[in-house]
C-alpha cells in the first residue's frame, strides 16, 4: 500500500472497531492453541462466546468474549497458568466483530483500485500464516478484523524458509516490546535470535531509533548513515580513526563529526574527560566526543580530520567494563 492507503485505512479500519466498543474484553493466557480450545469445550456451556483470539506462540493464546464469561474461564485454568484480562472493551478478532464487517469492506472499497507497488521484501502474513502472494485489499483487511491473529505460523513460516534466509535479527515496531517473548517462543531449538524494539515507553524516541540501528549495524546490517544524520548537520567519516596504532572499539563502528567533533553514532549520558557515554543492556558502549567536551581533541588533526588520541580508547574500555 502507499502511506497515504495505509493511513486511510488505519482510520477506517479503527473507526469502525470502535463502534463494538463494549462487545467484551480479552484474556491473555499462558497455554498452547489445543489447550485452549479443550478448556473452552469444557466450559461451553456457560462460556458459549468465548473464542481465541489470538494464537501468539505454543505458550501463548488470547481469547476473546463477554467479560463475565471470561471470567468464568478463567477460574477453570490451573492455578500454575498464567493470565491476564487484557485493558479495552473489545472482543477483537472473533464474532463479536460481524455486525461491522460489510459497512468496513465497502469504506475499503478505495483498495481494489490502487497502485500496486513492488515489494522490496517478502510479506508473511499473521492473517494467513503464509506468506502474502495476493495485493491487500479491502477483504485481506477485513479478514484481518475477523479472523484469530496466526502469529505463531507466521513465524513458523520464516524458519522453514532456505537454509540462509532465516532472520539474524528481529525488529518489532510498536511503542513497546510486547510480542518478543511470543517470538523467542517459536523458535526452533537451538536457533538464537535477538528481537530489537524501535520504542519505549518513557524513553525518547529518538534515542531510541539511533540506539537500534547502531545495534543493527552491529548485527551486520547496512544502515545509510549518511541518509539519516545529513538532515541533522553531521558528516560521516566512516573511516575514522585513521593512525595505524589504533583499533575500532568495535568492527562495526561508524563514526560522525559536527561542530569539530567526533564520535560514534548514537546518543549520550555524561561522561568523564573522554566524551560523554551511553551505555546499552546487553549492547556495545556509545560514545560521542565533541570539541565542547573534550577540546584537546582539536590538537590531533590528520589532513583535517580530528583523531580520536589512543589514551581515550583506554578510557572508553575502563568505563564500558
């Protein structure tokens, strides 16, 4: 879809949603996709309305319905079961959502005739489960709204892939890591994979998207750094530092200069004499150094560039240690 169909159909497809406001609630639950329908048959009767909702992982379901009904579900769960009822008053993704859904397909009747656009990269859908060989259009997000989320086979479907193109590296985009743990859980034994958030709540969002991408091209990836921070005043120099007895702190390091400074990319707490630092969990130390914080930089020039002087390095090991 173009940004501006997906805008639009974020608004249809949310406007129309809210219309069910009141139709029930969800329950996050701690068991497979059988269990759950074996604790849903048991309860039939007096939870005749309750659906999954979601299938996230083998450890991880979501079932929608009335909240008293719900309720009752969830008292018939072992005690050892974790559970959560979900905040909203929306069944999502189950029955309750009918009564909206001819109005929805034909407010999305504006995608049978657009532009469709090349992918640059495969579509794994979490409405199939497969991958995505068809446009999306108005009855793709309508099923969407619908149908149970098949998160679970979607994954799946990424690791039955070629030998060699399984994912390093995962990206949620979201306000918050909420799916990670769901992902880990599908992985295949043995295979280790790190999920990367884009934002966090209570964090600045900025930070944050530097903070990725540098773990990013830690990771081996090919961040256009130059794309990026040219907008803010910064030029690359990419092959820093230049004398032949020092080494890169790190192989995948990039660095950038503004206002006669250098640094490495990313953002920063305060530091000691040797820049200011920004340390990540689990992640390499970000460092930057400016002519503000650290002036006798400037007194180590190598055909214009500042140099980064070899005793900062050891600073930069003793406070990332």
């Amino acid at each position: 879809l173009s940004l501006e169909d997906a805008v639009r159909c974020v608004y249809v497809r949310s406007h129309e949603q809210q219309k069910m406001a009141g139709s029930g609630r969800m329950l996050a639950v701690g068991i497979s996709k059988r269990e759950a329908l074996r604790y849903i048959s048991q309860n039939l009767r007096e939870c005749p309305d309750c659906e999954i909702a979601c299938v996230n992982s083998p450890k991880a379901v979501v079932i929608g319905g009335p909240e008293d009904q719900l309720t009752v579900l969830s008292k018939s769960l072992p005690l050892e079961v974790k559970r959560k009822l979900l905040q909203g008053n929306i069944a999502f993704h189950t029955s309750t959502m009918k009564p909206i859904l001819e109005k929805l397909r034909k407010k999305l009747g504006f995608l049978k005739s657009h532009k469709v656009q090349k992918r640059r990269a495969e579509f794994v859908s979490t409405v199939t489960g497969n991958y995505l060989d068809d446009e999306v259009d108005a009855e793709y997000i309508v099923d969407n709204v619908r149908q149970p989320v098949q998160f679970e086979a979607a994954v799946n479907v990424l690791f039955r892939s070629d030998e060699g193109k399984e994912p390093s590296i995962v990206l949620e985009m979201g306000p918050n890591l909420t799916l990670a743990s769901s992902f880990l859980q599908c992985m295949p034994a043995g295979k280790k994979i790190e999920v990367l958030g884009t934002l966090s709540k209570g964090k600045n969002d900025s930070r944050m998207i530097f903070e990725l991408l540098a773990k990013c091209q830690n990771h081996g990836l090919k961040v256009n750094w130059s794309h990026l921070i040219g907008n803010h005043g910064y030029n690359l120099l990419s092959n820093l530092p230049q004398h032949p007895v020092i080494r890169l702190p790190s192989p995948g390091s990039s660095y950038f200069r503004r206002q006669g400074g250098i640094g490495l990319i990313g953002t920063y707490g305060i530091g000691p004499s040797a820049g200011n630092y920004m340390f990540a969990e689990g992640g390499p130390t970000i460092v930057e150094i400016s002519s503000k914080v650290c002036p006798q930089m400037m007194n180590h020039v190598m055909t214009g560039i500042p140099m980064l002087h070899q005793e900062h390095f050891g600073q930069f090991q003793e406070r990332s240690s």
